[in-house]
C-alpha cells in the first residue's frame, strides 16, 4: 500500500486523539524508526507528535479514559497529525526538527537543523544544583559548545543571580542559541559568543563550566541511525576516540576557572578512551537516577596538578 493510501484512509477512518496516537505508533513501529531524541519507543514518539500538532498541554496525560484522549478531531486536524506522522516515516528526520520544538530541563526550545536536539543528562545535573560539587550558587558560568543553548538557559533559571556565556564556533548554532535566549526573555544574562573553544574567552573567570562538546568516535559516527544523519556533524563528530576537543578544554581550563571551580564534560561512548588519552587523571564519574551516563568532573586544582606534572 503506498503513503498516499494511508494518508487518506487515516484522515477518512480516525476521529480521536486516541485513534491518531495508535495509527501513528504502529506506522512507526512498522517503519523500525529509531528512537533518541525526547522518546525511547513509538507510543511516546506518537504522543509528542499529536500533542504538538494539535498545540496541547505538554505532555499529555496518557490515559485511554482521559476526556482529552477521547477528543474527536476535525478534518483539518487529522491532516495535519496523519502529514506529519509520514513526514517522520519518509524522511527519518528526528521530530524536535519536524516540530520545531523540544523539551530539556521542563523548559521548551526552538530547534532546527543547525543545533542538536537537546538529551544531555546535564539536565538532571543542573536540577541538582551540581550536588554536592558546588559549595555556593556559581556567579559566572561558561556553557562550551552550547549548539542551541538549552543547557545555558537552563543554568541560568537554575541560577537566577548568574551571568552565563554560551558559547559556540558555529554561527548557525548561534542564530538558534540567540532566538531561545530572546524567548526565555534572558537576555541581560545569558551571551552568545563564538569562540573556537576559549580563544575569543582572553581574561574570561568562571566558577563553574560546563560542556557537552562534540565527542563521537569514528566508529560509533559510522554506525549512527539515520535520525542522527539530520544532526549537524560539527556537532558530533571529535576524531577517532571522540576526545580532540576534550583534550583541549582539560589542558586549559584551569586558566579560566576562579579558584575553587569545576569543570563539567559530558563524553558519552567516549568515556572508554578517556583512561588511555589521560592516564592518571582523577575525574569523577557521575552515575544518574533518571537514566544516562558519560559525564565527568573534575576540579581545577586536580587539573593543575595533573598537567604541571606532565610538563
């Protein structure tokens, strides 16, 4: 049967929101999409999709005896909800890039193809306040590599009295960061700057600084899902282990962190090439109740002294 088919048998044979997430799941289940970007399975993809298309409450409440789940749609409605869930199937583009729209630390933000889709476990960090690493709120934070600045804006609702800098070599990545930084009305505290790393940062002092820096491997770029492929690869890719730019940031952050401050990296699958590309490094690897991992922290004086001894 062709797309077309199921695009007017779904228009002309669904009524309900519960009608349109149950054909939306099996078309994605049958379809084997793969599943990272805000959801893990086809239900919940489903869910996200029809809860935005129809500008619902985020996230619906999904409960078949929910009054809202039995809503009955108009026509337009169901064109809508059944073109965008072939759009998912035909292209594989991830749905934050469909929508426009995606979630981290219960905060909304635009997305779109210059930025990666926001899924750090970061989130869960900042949530925690950084506990129990931070002895005080930070008065200045450094978000490195901030694609779209969910991460910075997040910091800075977390904390409301500190100056952030997000900052980004990309242009492009920039342009989004600044349209959720005017959005989330911060403008006064949150800077946009691009910067290869901490070339354009001369004089620069952080408490805190954090980074979720590009940090596949060669291996794991060549075996990502085509959701991914829609994902920029300046973003992602880092060399063979994944850690050219991690090198960087560990050798010279202790220029730019005030006394008494952390440094914060997320490496995800790279975490297994860190012990050989820095032996004898003390970081700490934290572990996440709402699932994730690949993060580590390491305070300024432990980097000093790891790199004075090298030299």
């Amino acid at each position: 049967m062709t797309d077309k088919f199921y695009l007017e048998e779904a228009i002309e044979d669904l009524h309900t929101i519960q009608d349109m997430v149950r054909w939306a799941t099996s078309r994605f289940n049958d379809a084997a999409l793969y599943f990272g970007h805000g959801t893990d399975n086809a239900w919940d993809e489903a869910v996200s999709l029809v809860t935005q298309a129809l500008h619902l409450p985020h996230p619906l409440v999904v409960q078949e005896s929910s009054n809202l789940f039995a809503s009955r749609l108009t026509k337009s409605e169901r064109e809508k909800v059944a073109e965008l869930v072939l759009k998912r199937v035909q292209t594989r583009m991830p749905l934050p890039y469909i929508t426009n729209e995606a979630w981290f630390c219960g905060l909304p933000f635009y997305v779109d193809e210059r930025v990666l889709i926001p899924r750090s476990p970061f989130a869960e960090l900042i949530q925690n306040e950084f506990a129990p690493f931070l002895e005080s709120s930070p008065s200045s934070i450094l978000d490195m590599c901030t694609g779209g600045g969910c991460i910075a804006i997040a910091l800075a609702h977390a904390y409301p009295d500190a100056q952030v800098d997000a900052v980004d070599i990309s242009s492009d990545a920039l342009e989004v960061a600044d349209i959720n930084i005017q959005e989330h009305g911060l403008s006064h505290r949150v800077y946009p700057i691009q910067s290869d790393l901490f070339a354009s940062l001369t004089g620069q002092r952080y408490n805190l600084i954090v980074s979720n820096p590009p940090y596949v491997d060669a291996e794991d770029m060549a075996d990502l899902p085509d959701e991914y492929h829609h994902e920029p690869e300046l973003a992602l890719a880092a060399g063979e282990d994944g850690l050219e730019l991690v090198d960087i940031m560990l050798r010279e952050a202790p220029t730019y962190l005030n006394d008494g401050g952390w440094l914060f990296v997320e490496v995800g699958n790279s975490e297994v090439h860190m012990n050989r590309r820095f032996p004898g490094l003390e970081v700490i690897w934290l572990e996440f109740e709402n699932g994730g991992s690949g993060i580590f922290a390491v305070s300024k004086d432990t980097l000093v002294t790891h790199f004075s001894s090298k030299d």
